[in-house]
C-alpha cells in the first residue's frame, strides 16, 4: 500500500446562501509512493489546494477515502508539513522562534517543548543553516526578503521531522533567480531527509525538476487525467533544465494541460 | 558665522500654529472691539482662569477621574468581548449587528436613563464615558482576531492545534496593535462621554463648571474651561499615542496592520 491513497474522492464545498456548493475535486484518485516527491499541476481553481487539505486532514471527502501512513484519515495529520505560497510568518516572533512554532503545539514535542529549550534551538540553527539561512535565525521575519522567508517557512514545515511534507505553490512568489536557488535547496533536503513531498504547482519546469511523478488535473472538478512519470537520473543539476529531454517532458505536460483546461 | 543652529521646523510647527492661533485671535477682538461676552480675547480668558485657578484645577482634575475610571473600564469590558466576538465565526455574526445598533444610539440620549437609574454625579459620567468608548475596543480586538491568516491556521490545526493554541499563540499577540492603536480613540470619546454628562447632570467637574460659569455669564470662564478641557484632551491623546508605540513596536516596523 502506498504512503498517501487518495481513492475515489469526491468534495463539495458548503453551499454559500443560495448557491450549491462548488463540486471542488470528484473522483479523484491519486497514489504517492513512500519517500518519493510527486508534483501536481492543474488549471488554476481545479481544486489543488482542496487535495492538500484532504491529504493534511484539514477537510474531509464528501464521498471516497484519504489514508495516510496506512491510516484513514479523520482528523488532522501532525505528520506533515505545510508551506503556502505566502510564508505567513509571525512578525512578532524571531524567525527561529517562528520555526519553532510547530514544537510548541505538535505531539509529543509541545510536553517536552520547556525542556528541550536548547536542544529545539540548535535544530532551528542547523536546519536553517541547511537552506542557506545560517545565523539569521534572531531576525524578525520582516526582516529577511521574500525567497529567505519563504526558506524559514519550509523550515518551519520541516522542523517537527514530518513523514509528509506538502507544498502549495511555495515558490509561486519568487523571482525566477530565487525560485530556482530554491528548487536546489528543497531537492537537496529531499536527497537528504527522504520525507515523501506532494509539491502543487504551476510551474512545469518546477514540476519535471523536482518530481518523480507529475499528476495532471482537469478543469474544475478536478480529477487526475495524466500520471508521468519522469525518469531523468538524480542527482538533477539546474542546467539539466536545458536539456532536450528535460523541455520534451515539459513540452508534453504542457500539452495535456492545454487540453485539460478546454 | 551667520548661522549657528538650524531650526526642526516639523517640531517647532504645532507650536508656532497654536501660538499664531491665540495672536491671531487677539488681534481679531482687539481690531473688530469683538464684546468680551461674545468672544473674550485670549488674555482676558487666561485671567480668568488665573482668578478661578483653584476651582479650574480641582474640576480638572474631577473630570481627569472620571474619564479614566470610564476608560479603565471600557478597556476591561471591551478586551473581554472583544475577544469573545472575535473567538469564533458564528458569534461574530451573531453579536456584530448588535454592536453596531447600540453604537449608533446618540448616547445623550442615554444620560437621562442613567441619571434615572443612579441620580445625578459621578456615577453616571463615568458610566456615560464608558459606554461611549468601549466600542471602538471591541471591534478592534475582534478584528484582529478575525482576521488569523487562513494559512496560519492551517499551518497549526494540520498540527493538531487547538482553538486555545490558535488563539494565545497568534490571535491574541496578532489582536494587540489594534487594540493599542483603538484605545487613543477609545480616549477621546471617553472624554467626550464624561464632559457631555457633566454638562446634564453632575455637581463637578469642567463639564459642570462650564454650564455654571455659562448661568452667570462669566463667558471668560466659559473659554477658560474650554481650553483647559482641550488641553486635557490633547493630554491624553498623546499618552496613548506613545503608549501605543512602545507597546506594538514590532507592527510599525513591519508594516503589519497598513
Ligand atoms: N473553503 C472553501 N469554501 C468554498 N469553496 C471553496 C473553498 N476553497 C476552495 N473553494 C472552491 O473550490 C474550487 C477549487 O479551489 P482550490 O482547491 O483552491 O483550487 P486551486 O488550488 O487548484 O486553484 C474553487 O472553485 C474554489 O472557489
Ligand atoms: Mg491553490
């Protein structure tokens, strides 16, 4: 059994006054394999963002099942990680007390999290250093520029160690210099830490250089219409990106997406 | 040398417009022989507060109390149901029209249900002030409150947290500029609130000494009163201006709440 199944989903929003609520995704079935990193990409409002939150236990399917780790999912899902295109950092908290945030409320860390005080901060100053980020951790978050807050935010998705880490068009913000630095540096955790990754994007470039298997949704209501694998051998290098085979596989996203969005 | 100090002009502005203001108002009674029981010149109302010193002092300070007590009290009731309007969606639709019928009820109108209720004096000043300033309060706590990012609150449910942990780890820290930035409104009004029952139904303060000085046509007295009401406004407008300030530092650096 895969690490994340999505079988058969189907979900329809609440219905707002006298409209019926938007059929977000239906039947949708999706399979991530343990340890690997799967891209989604799709038209814009097919319902990505619904699928991370039924994958995170924050939304639960009108019909179909969502099992994760083995498990059916029906509350929310502490082994995972979640970064959005907005970092939302506290601007209160420094950027390691903000990275810390998931400690203070996640099982089984929040009962030792007074403790593990100096233990906890020396995680946040080696995780950070891992993204680039070394010694910024007592800045305030307004402090640091768009692509290093959004570096402390996939920190903070990752500091609790999730089994699942999911990114919702994380880099969409990004000048295309910081969001390909970017693309090396979650690769490189990836390579290192092994956590299975579901990455939503619309970047297709994104997608084929991060991914092992990229998933295409249709138009509203979103369901997978093409599964891809690609095979290009790891480790990737950016300028892998200039290769043939690496924009033949764009080429042809780019095409399904083309016809997914008539 | 010519020159010795440059002059901060934006700091000395407020000072040389208030003074141009009084010089200007002076000149105006002096060239157009204005009465002096229609507008009194600066200098005759600045005598009469010298000869009602004492009197102008001690109500000053009456009406000082109690603004501050309705304050106090606004701030307690208003961060208490602010917080609870802000907790949760359904109670902020529930309690939200609510708040703004009452708010848009003119509170004279409430005065004399006060003065019914605890006679006239204090009690019903304070009560007056409180009322009137609690609002803005209110709906700024809850505002900030409501306004959580949807992706911070992913971030911490995902998690596991708990409304209680959403709320004391972001939604009240997040709520506190606009509570700070609320209360040097809530301040002003609370002061309005007090003088406006003072001037209905009360034994002291300026609000009271106004209408009295006013019966026996001490118009002098009457501006003195006002100026010293407006210097306490100013007072206290600036108190919480810098209370402000230090309290939410983070929120002006950052640019949150713009
Ligand atoms: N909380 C919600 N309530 C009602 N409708 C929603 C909600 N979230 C998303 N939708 C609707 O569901 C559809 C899919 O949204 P979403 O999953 O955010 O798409 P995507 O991330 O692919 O752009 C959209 O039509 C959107 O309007
Ligand atoms: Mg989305």
């Amino acid at each position: 059994m895969s690490f994340v199944e999505i079988e058969n989903v189907s979900l329809r929003y609440k219905p707002q006054g006298d409209e019926e609520g938007t059929l977000a995704v239906e039947d949708l079935n999706l399979s991530v394999e343990k340890g690997s990193f799967v891209a989604v990409v799709g038209p814009s409002g097919c319902g990505k963002s619904s699928l991370m939150k039924l994958a995170t236990g924050l939304n639960f399917p009108t019909s179909g099942k969502v099992t994760v780790a083995g498990q059916d999912v029906h509350g929310p899902v502490s082994i995972t990680g979640m970064a959005f295109q907005n970092p939302v950092m506290l601007p209160w908290r420094l950027t390691r007390d903000n990275i810390m945030l998931p400690l203070e409320v996640v099982e089984p860390h929040r009962r030792t999290f007074r403790r593990d005080k100096a233990a906890n901060r020396e995680r946040v100053d080696a995780l950070l250093a891992s993204v680039g980020l070394e010694g910024q951790g007592s800045k305030y978050p307004w402090q640091l520029s768009g692509g290093m807050q959004q570096r402390a935010s996939l920190c903070r998705a990752l500091i609790h160690e999730p089994e699942l880490l999911m990114l919702d068009e994380p880099f969409g913000a990004l000048d295309a210099f910081t969001r390909e630095e970017l693309w090396q540096v979650i690769r490189d955790l990836h390579a290192e830490r092994k956590f299975t990754t579901i990455l939503v994007t619309h970047d297709l470039r994104e997608a084929v250089f991060l991914a092992d298997k990229v998933f295409v949704m249709s138009a509203r209501p979103g369901r997978v219409i093409v599964e891809r694998d690609v095979d290009l051998p790891r480790p990737r290098d950016i300028d892998l990106t200039y290769e043939k085979s690496f924009g033949d596989i764009v080429q042809e996203l780019r095409s399904h997406i083309a016809k997914a969005r008539e | 040398m010519t020159k010795t100090r440059s002059i901060d002009w934006i700091k000395a502005a407020p000072w040389l417009a208030t003074i141009g203001l009084f010089v200007i108002w002076e000149l105006a009674c002096l060239v157009f022989q204005i009465p002096w029981f229609i507008l009194p010149a600066p200098t005759r109302v600045a005598y009469a507060a010298w000869e009602f010193g004492p009197a102008l002092w001690n109500n000053s300070l009456q009406t000082l109390w109690t603004t501050l007590s309705g304050f106090a009290l606004a701030i307690v009731f208003g961060l208490f149901l602010g917080l609870f309007i802000g907790w949760d969606r359904r109670i902020y639709a529930a309690l939200y029209p609510l708040m703004i019928g009452f708010n848009s009820i003119p509170k004279v109108a409430v005065v004399p249900i006060l003065v019914l209720w605890f006679g006239t004096g204090w009690i019903p000043a304070v009560l007056t002030a409180f009322l009137i300033s609690f609002f803005p309060i209110v709906v700024n706590v809850a505002t900030g409150l409501a306004t959580i990012e949807p992706e911070m609150e992913d971030v911490l449910r995902a998690l596991g947290a708990k409304k209680l942990d959403i709320m004391t780890k972001v939604g009240i820290p997040r709520s506190m500029p606009y509570f700070f930035g609320s209360l040097k409104v809530a301040i002003t009004l609370a002061f309005i609130g007090s003088v406006l029952s003072e001037t209905i139904a009360a034994n002291s303060g300026v609000g009271h000494m106004m209408l009295t000085a006013q019966s026996n046509f001490e118009v002098p007295l009457v501006f003195a009163c006002l100026i010293a009401l407006a210097i306490e406004g100013i007072g206290m407008y600036a108190i919480m201006s810098w209370v402000e300030v230090r309290m939410t530092g983070w929120a002006h650096r950052s640019g949150f709440n713009r």
